[in-house]
C-alpha cells in the first residue's frame, strides 16, 4: 500500500478480506470487509499520509477510544481494532444501510411516524455516548445510517473523551458548522449540550428536508447559529417546541438525552418543556471517568454503512402515539364528498374542485418558495413580504398549470364513464344519470389527484388538511363534520334529478351519441 490516494488495491487488513470499497473520508477508506467466520464489517484503514503522521495516529486512537467507551443498538459498536498495525484500522458492525441525507433526498422529509421514530432514536444514542462519557461533537445527517427505520450513530472521529484534552488547536474549528452549537463556534468546550443542539438541526433536517440554518459561506451559516436563526418552517407542530427547547441559546437550557427520549412523539410536549432558567447549568465536558485501554477498539467510519449488532433491532414502542399515525380517511372522506357532488352537480362540483387545486398548488408552491430562499440567505425580517409579493405569481402559475391538467383529467373521467357503460350496461345502465356523473367526477379527480402536476396538488392539499386537523379532538370533529356532509350530499342525490348546469338537456345525450357512433362504426361489438 503506497501513495496518499490508496491507490493499489488492499486486499486484507488484520483478519478481514476486503471487499468492496463503501466510502472514504480525510482520515481513512471504508471497505466491506468479510472475516474467516464469513461474517462481514465496516473497515476503516487509516490514509498512508495519516498513519505517518504521530498527531493523525493520535487522532485515530482517540477516535478508537471513544468508541470503544460506547455500547447499544444505537451506535456503531467496535468488533476488532489495531491502531499501531500497518496499517492502522477498527472494524465495526456491517449493514448497507443509507445515510439520513441519502434517505432525505430520494424520498423527502421524513413524516410524523418516521421523525418521531428517528429523534427517539438519536435521543437514545446521546444518551449511550454521554453516559459513557464521550461528547461526539459531529452528529449530523451524514453521521446517521438508517437500518429499517431505525437511526444508527457512527463516525466518532471528532469526539472527545471528557478527561482528554481538547482537540482543537487554537484557532482551529473541527466540525461541521450548520450542525454545530453557538457556543462551540464561540470557542467553549463542547459539552452533552452541545450535542442536543445537533440533535436538533439533524431533526429539523429530516423533517423540512433543508439545512436549518442554510447553506453559503462558513461566515454566513456560523452568524446564523449563533445568532439563532434557524429556519424551521414545515416542522410539525408536535415537534417544534422540543427542537426550539434544544437549540435554545444557553446551553443550560437544553434537555437531556433522556428528556428527549421520553418528550419525542407525546403531543404535549410543550407543556411538559418548562423555561429553560429552570434548568440547571451545563458544565464545559461530561464528565470525569477513567482512562481506556487503547488496545482493540473501533468507530463506524464517515461514510461505511452499519447496524445493530447482531441483528439487534432497537426497542420501539407497539403502538405511535393517536396523533403521529397516518389519516388517509381523510383522502377517502374528500374523494367520495367529491363523488358524491359530482353525482347531484358535476360541472359545478368540478368548478368548486378548480379553485381547491388552485389554493392548494398556491400552498405548496408558496412553501418551497420560503424554503427556497431562507436556506440560501437564512431567515429574513423581508421573509414575508418577499412571499407576499410573489403570491400573485404563484397564483397564476397554479391556476395555468390547473387549466391545463384538470380538462385532461376530465377527458379521463369521461372515457371511464363510457367505458363502465359500453361493458357494464347492467350495472351502469345510461338512465342511472347520478351514477355517471359520480363516476365521472370522482375519476376526474383521481387522475388529477396523480397524474400531471400531481404531486404539487397533493403536497398543497395534505399541508392544508394537517393545518386544519392538528389535534385529535380536532380530527375527531373534523371526520364527523365530513361525514356528515357525505350523507347530506348522498340524500340529496337520491332525491332529484342531476343538474348538469351551466349544460342545457345534459351531456349524457352526447355520450350516448358517441356511444351509439361507435357502435355503428363497428369499433364495438
């Protein structure tokens, strides 16, 4: 093995066969590697140009260190080490799981069930890593593998055992900024509380998808942390009172692992959060524990990819709390009330439903126009009144893009009404005029519900009903209200004729028409 780069291929280090190659950062590359038993680890091999070097080595066996100190289903726990070899590795549990950052950009943020799952999870790794005395100081969404669901913490490459000392050099900053605590970019010793502050930007990333203090200049992004401008727009109600307790300014004021653990997913939370004054003073470290033996230890590299030891799966509860789990009925609800319109007045059902797309693609485009802007400059006091102003363009461009998809859905509706009535004349017969123009109503909306600008509708519309339905008494209520309207608007379409207006005599008789057209053309049997 030669050259800064690696560039000649290592076979084996210690007693594993190195695979494939899974990452690589400044300090070392991640490899898959399989041991004589068959059972396969992350392998980090330190870089030729930092195992020559006593301060790099130095650096290694901290990080080695610290880790070793760590154990749970949490964290990246070490299977074998060698940090004087030739070269120098540590070995952790393998699995392929993704990166929190991976997951984010190929699915979007994370929803209610997944976020509660994920900051219950870090909560508990903190937990682990400070009760063993180790600050990790660089937890982030590239730090975090997810394996089923559930967050594993790795890359200890930065943290610090509370009876070392600092890693930094004066003037010298390590770490990543936009997920670093104020006072550490202050140049404080980082502390537990340090790490809650992590705890909280990972979470605001995972659930807006955005950096929470944006993205630019090292200047720029370190003035927002400490400044407190983080951008937390889109994060659900449940969770924002937890996050803001934990980027609070004072450290002092930040829970405890524990607290988050036991907060995260309880609808209360911001009763239970009392002011921060309450709360006792962080001390600059974690604490005082003895030295480690620095034999055989490890750390799950930046980029490798790691599990549960074993197969371990973390603890979960049974069952989320009421009101993280899923609402499709009210989707369902919504479909069949515009069904159900439809069947009494589907033109003027479909001009109702015109506007709704419109506020509802106004909704979502607003929201990533916010977003949009606050990670590239940060929060603003010109925030609103630069989305105020663009309003009337986003506006339009909803209506364009409505005008343009909701007549080709509704030529999809009407192509499924002709075809229940070519083959199902039994059960559709042209007289059931209420049937049709429900078919065609609700099909209408089913085809713009996911076909062309489809998701923005989506997006906007869902934003709009969790706003409106935030707590469960208010779910409770708002389900009965809507049920209550669907039977109104079922007897009301069994009492009397369709209204087909501003349509006079009906559009059922140029259905039948074409109908009867295509019949004679021969297109049908």
């Amino acid at each position: 093995m030669t050259g800064d780069s690696m560039t000649t291929p290592i076979r084996q280090v210690g007693g594993y066969q190195l695979r494939s190659q899974l990452g690589e950062g400044g300090m070392g590359v991640v490899y898959h590697g399989v041991d004589a038993r068959g059972r396969s680890a992350a392998v980090k091999v330190l870089r030729p140009h930092v195992a020559g070097d006593q301060e790099g080595r130095d650096r290694f066996a901290r990080e080695v260190r610290a880790m070793r100190r760590v154990h749970g289903p949490w964290v990246a726990e070490v299977l074998d080490a060698d940090v004087t070899g030739n070269p120098p590795y540590v070995a952790t549990t393998y699995i392929d799981g993704p990166p929190l950052y991976r997951v984010v950009a190929d699915h979007g943020p994370l929803q209610d069930a997944e976020l509660a799952r994920l900051g219950h999870g870090l909560a508990e790794a903190l937990r682990a890593i400070h009760a063993a005395g180790v600050v990790h100081r660089d937890l982030k969404p590239g730090n975090v593998l997810m394996v089923r669901g559930n967050p594993v913490v790795i890359d200890f490459g930065i943290a610090q055992v509370a009876d070392e000392t600092r890693l930094t050099s004066t003037g010298l900053l390590i770490g990543t900024p936009g997920y670093l605590a104020p006072e550490v970019l202050d140049g404080q010793p980082a502390s537990w509380a340090s790490d809650i502050h992590s705890w909280a930007a990972t979470m605001a990333f995972a659930a807006t998808g955005r950096p929470p203090f944006g993205r630019g200049p090292f200047q720029a992004v370190a003035y927002r942390v400490t400044t407190g401008r983080a951008d937390l727009a889109g994060v659900p109600d449940w969770l924002l009172p937890v996050l803001r307790r934990a980027m609070a300014q004072h450290p002092g004021e930040r829970p405890r692992p524990a607290e988050l653990a036991a907060l995260i997913g309880r609808p209360d939370v911001a009763r239970l959060l009392p002011p921060g004054s309450d709360r006792p003073q962080v001390p600059p470290t974690v604490g005082t524990v003895g030295p480690a033996p620095t034999r055989q230890l490890t750390h799950a590299p930046e980029q490798q990819r790691v599990a549960h030891p074993h197969g371990q799966r973390p603890p979960w509860p049974e069952r989320l709390p009421r009101f993280l789990r899923p609402r499709p009925v009210f989707t369902l609800l919504l479909l069949l009330i515009a069904a159900a319109a439809g069947a009494s007045a589907p033109f003027l059902t479909l001009s109702m439903l015109c506007l709704a797309f419109i506020v509802a693609r106004t909704v979502d485009r607003q929201r990533w126009f916010i977003r949009d802007r606050r990670e590239r400059r940060g929060i603003g006091r010109s925030d609103m009144v630069v989305a105020v102003s663009a309003l009337p363009l986003h506006v339009a461009r909803s209506a364009f893009f409505t005008a343009v998809t909701l007549p080709l859905a509704g030529l999809g509706g009407l192509a499924a009404g002709i075809i229940m009535v070519l083959f199902a004349p039994a059960f559709l017969p042209m007289g059931n005029t209420h049937v049709m123009a429900g078919l065609f109503v609700g099909a209408t909306v089913l085809l713009a519900w996911w076909g062309i600008e489809g998701e923005s509708l989506r997006a906007g519309t869902r934003r709009l009903v969790r706003t409106v339905t935030g707590r469960p008494p208010v779910i409770v209520v708002t389900a009965l209200m809507l049920t209550a309207i669907l039977a109104a608007l079922l007897l009301d379409a069994a009492s009397g004729p369709v209204n087909w207006s501003p349509f006079h005599g009906g559009p059922q008789s140029v259905i039948g028409g074409l109908v009867s057209w295509l019949k004679q053309h021969q297109f049908f049997a």
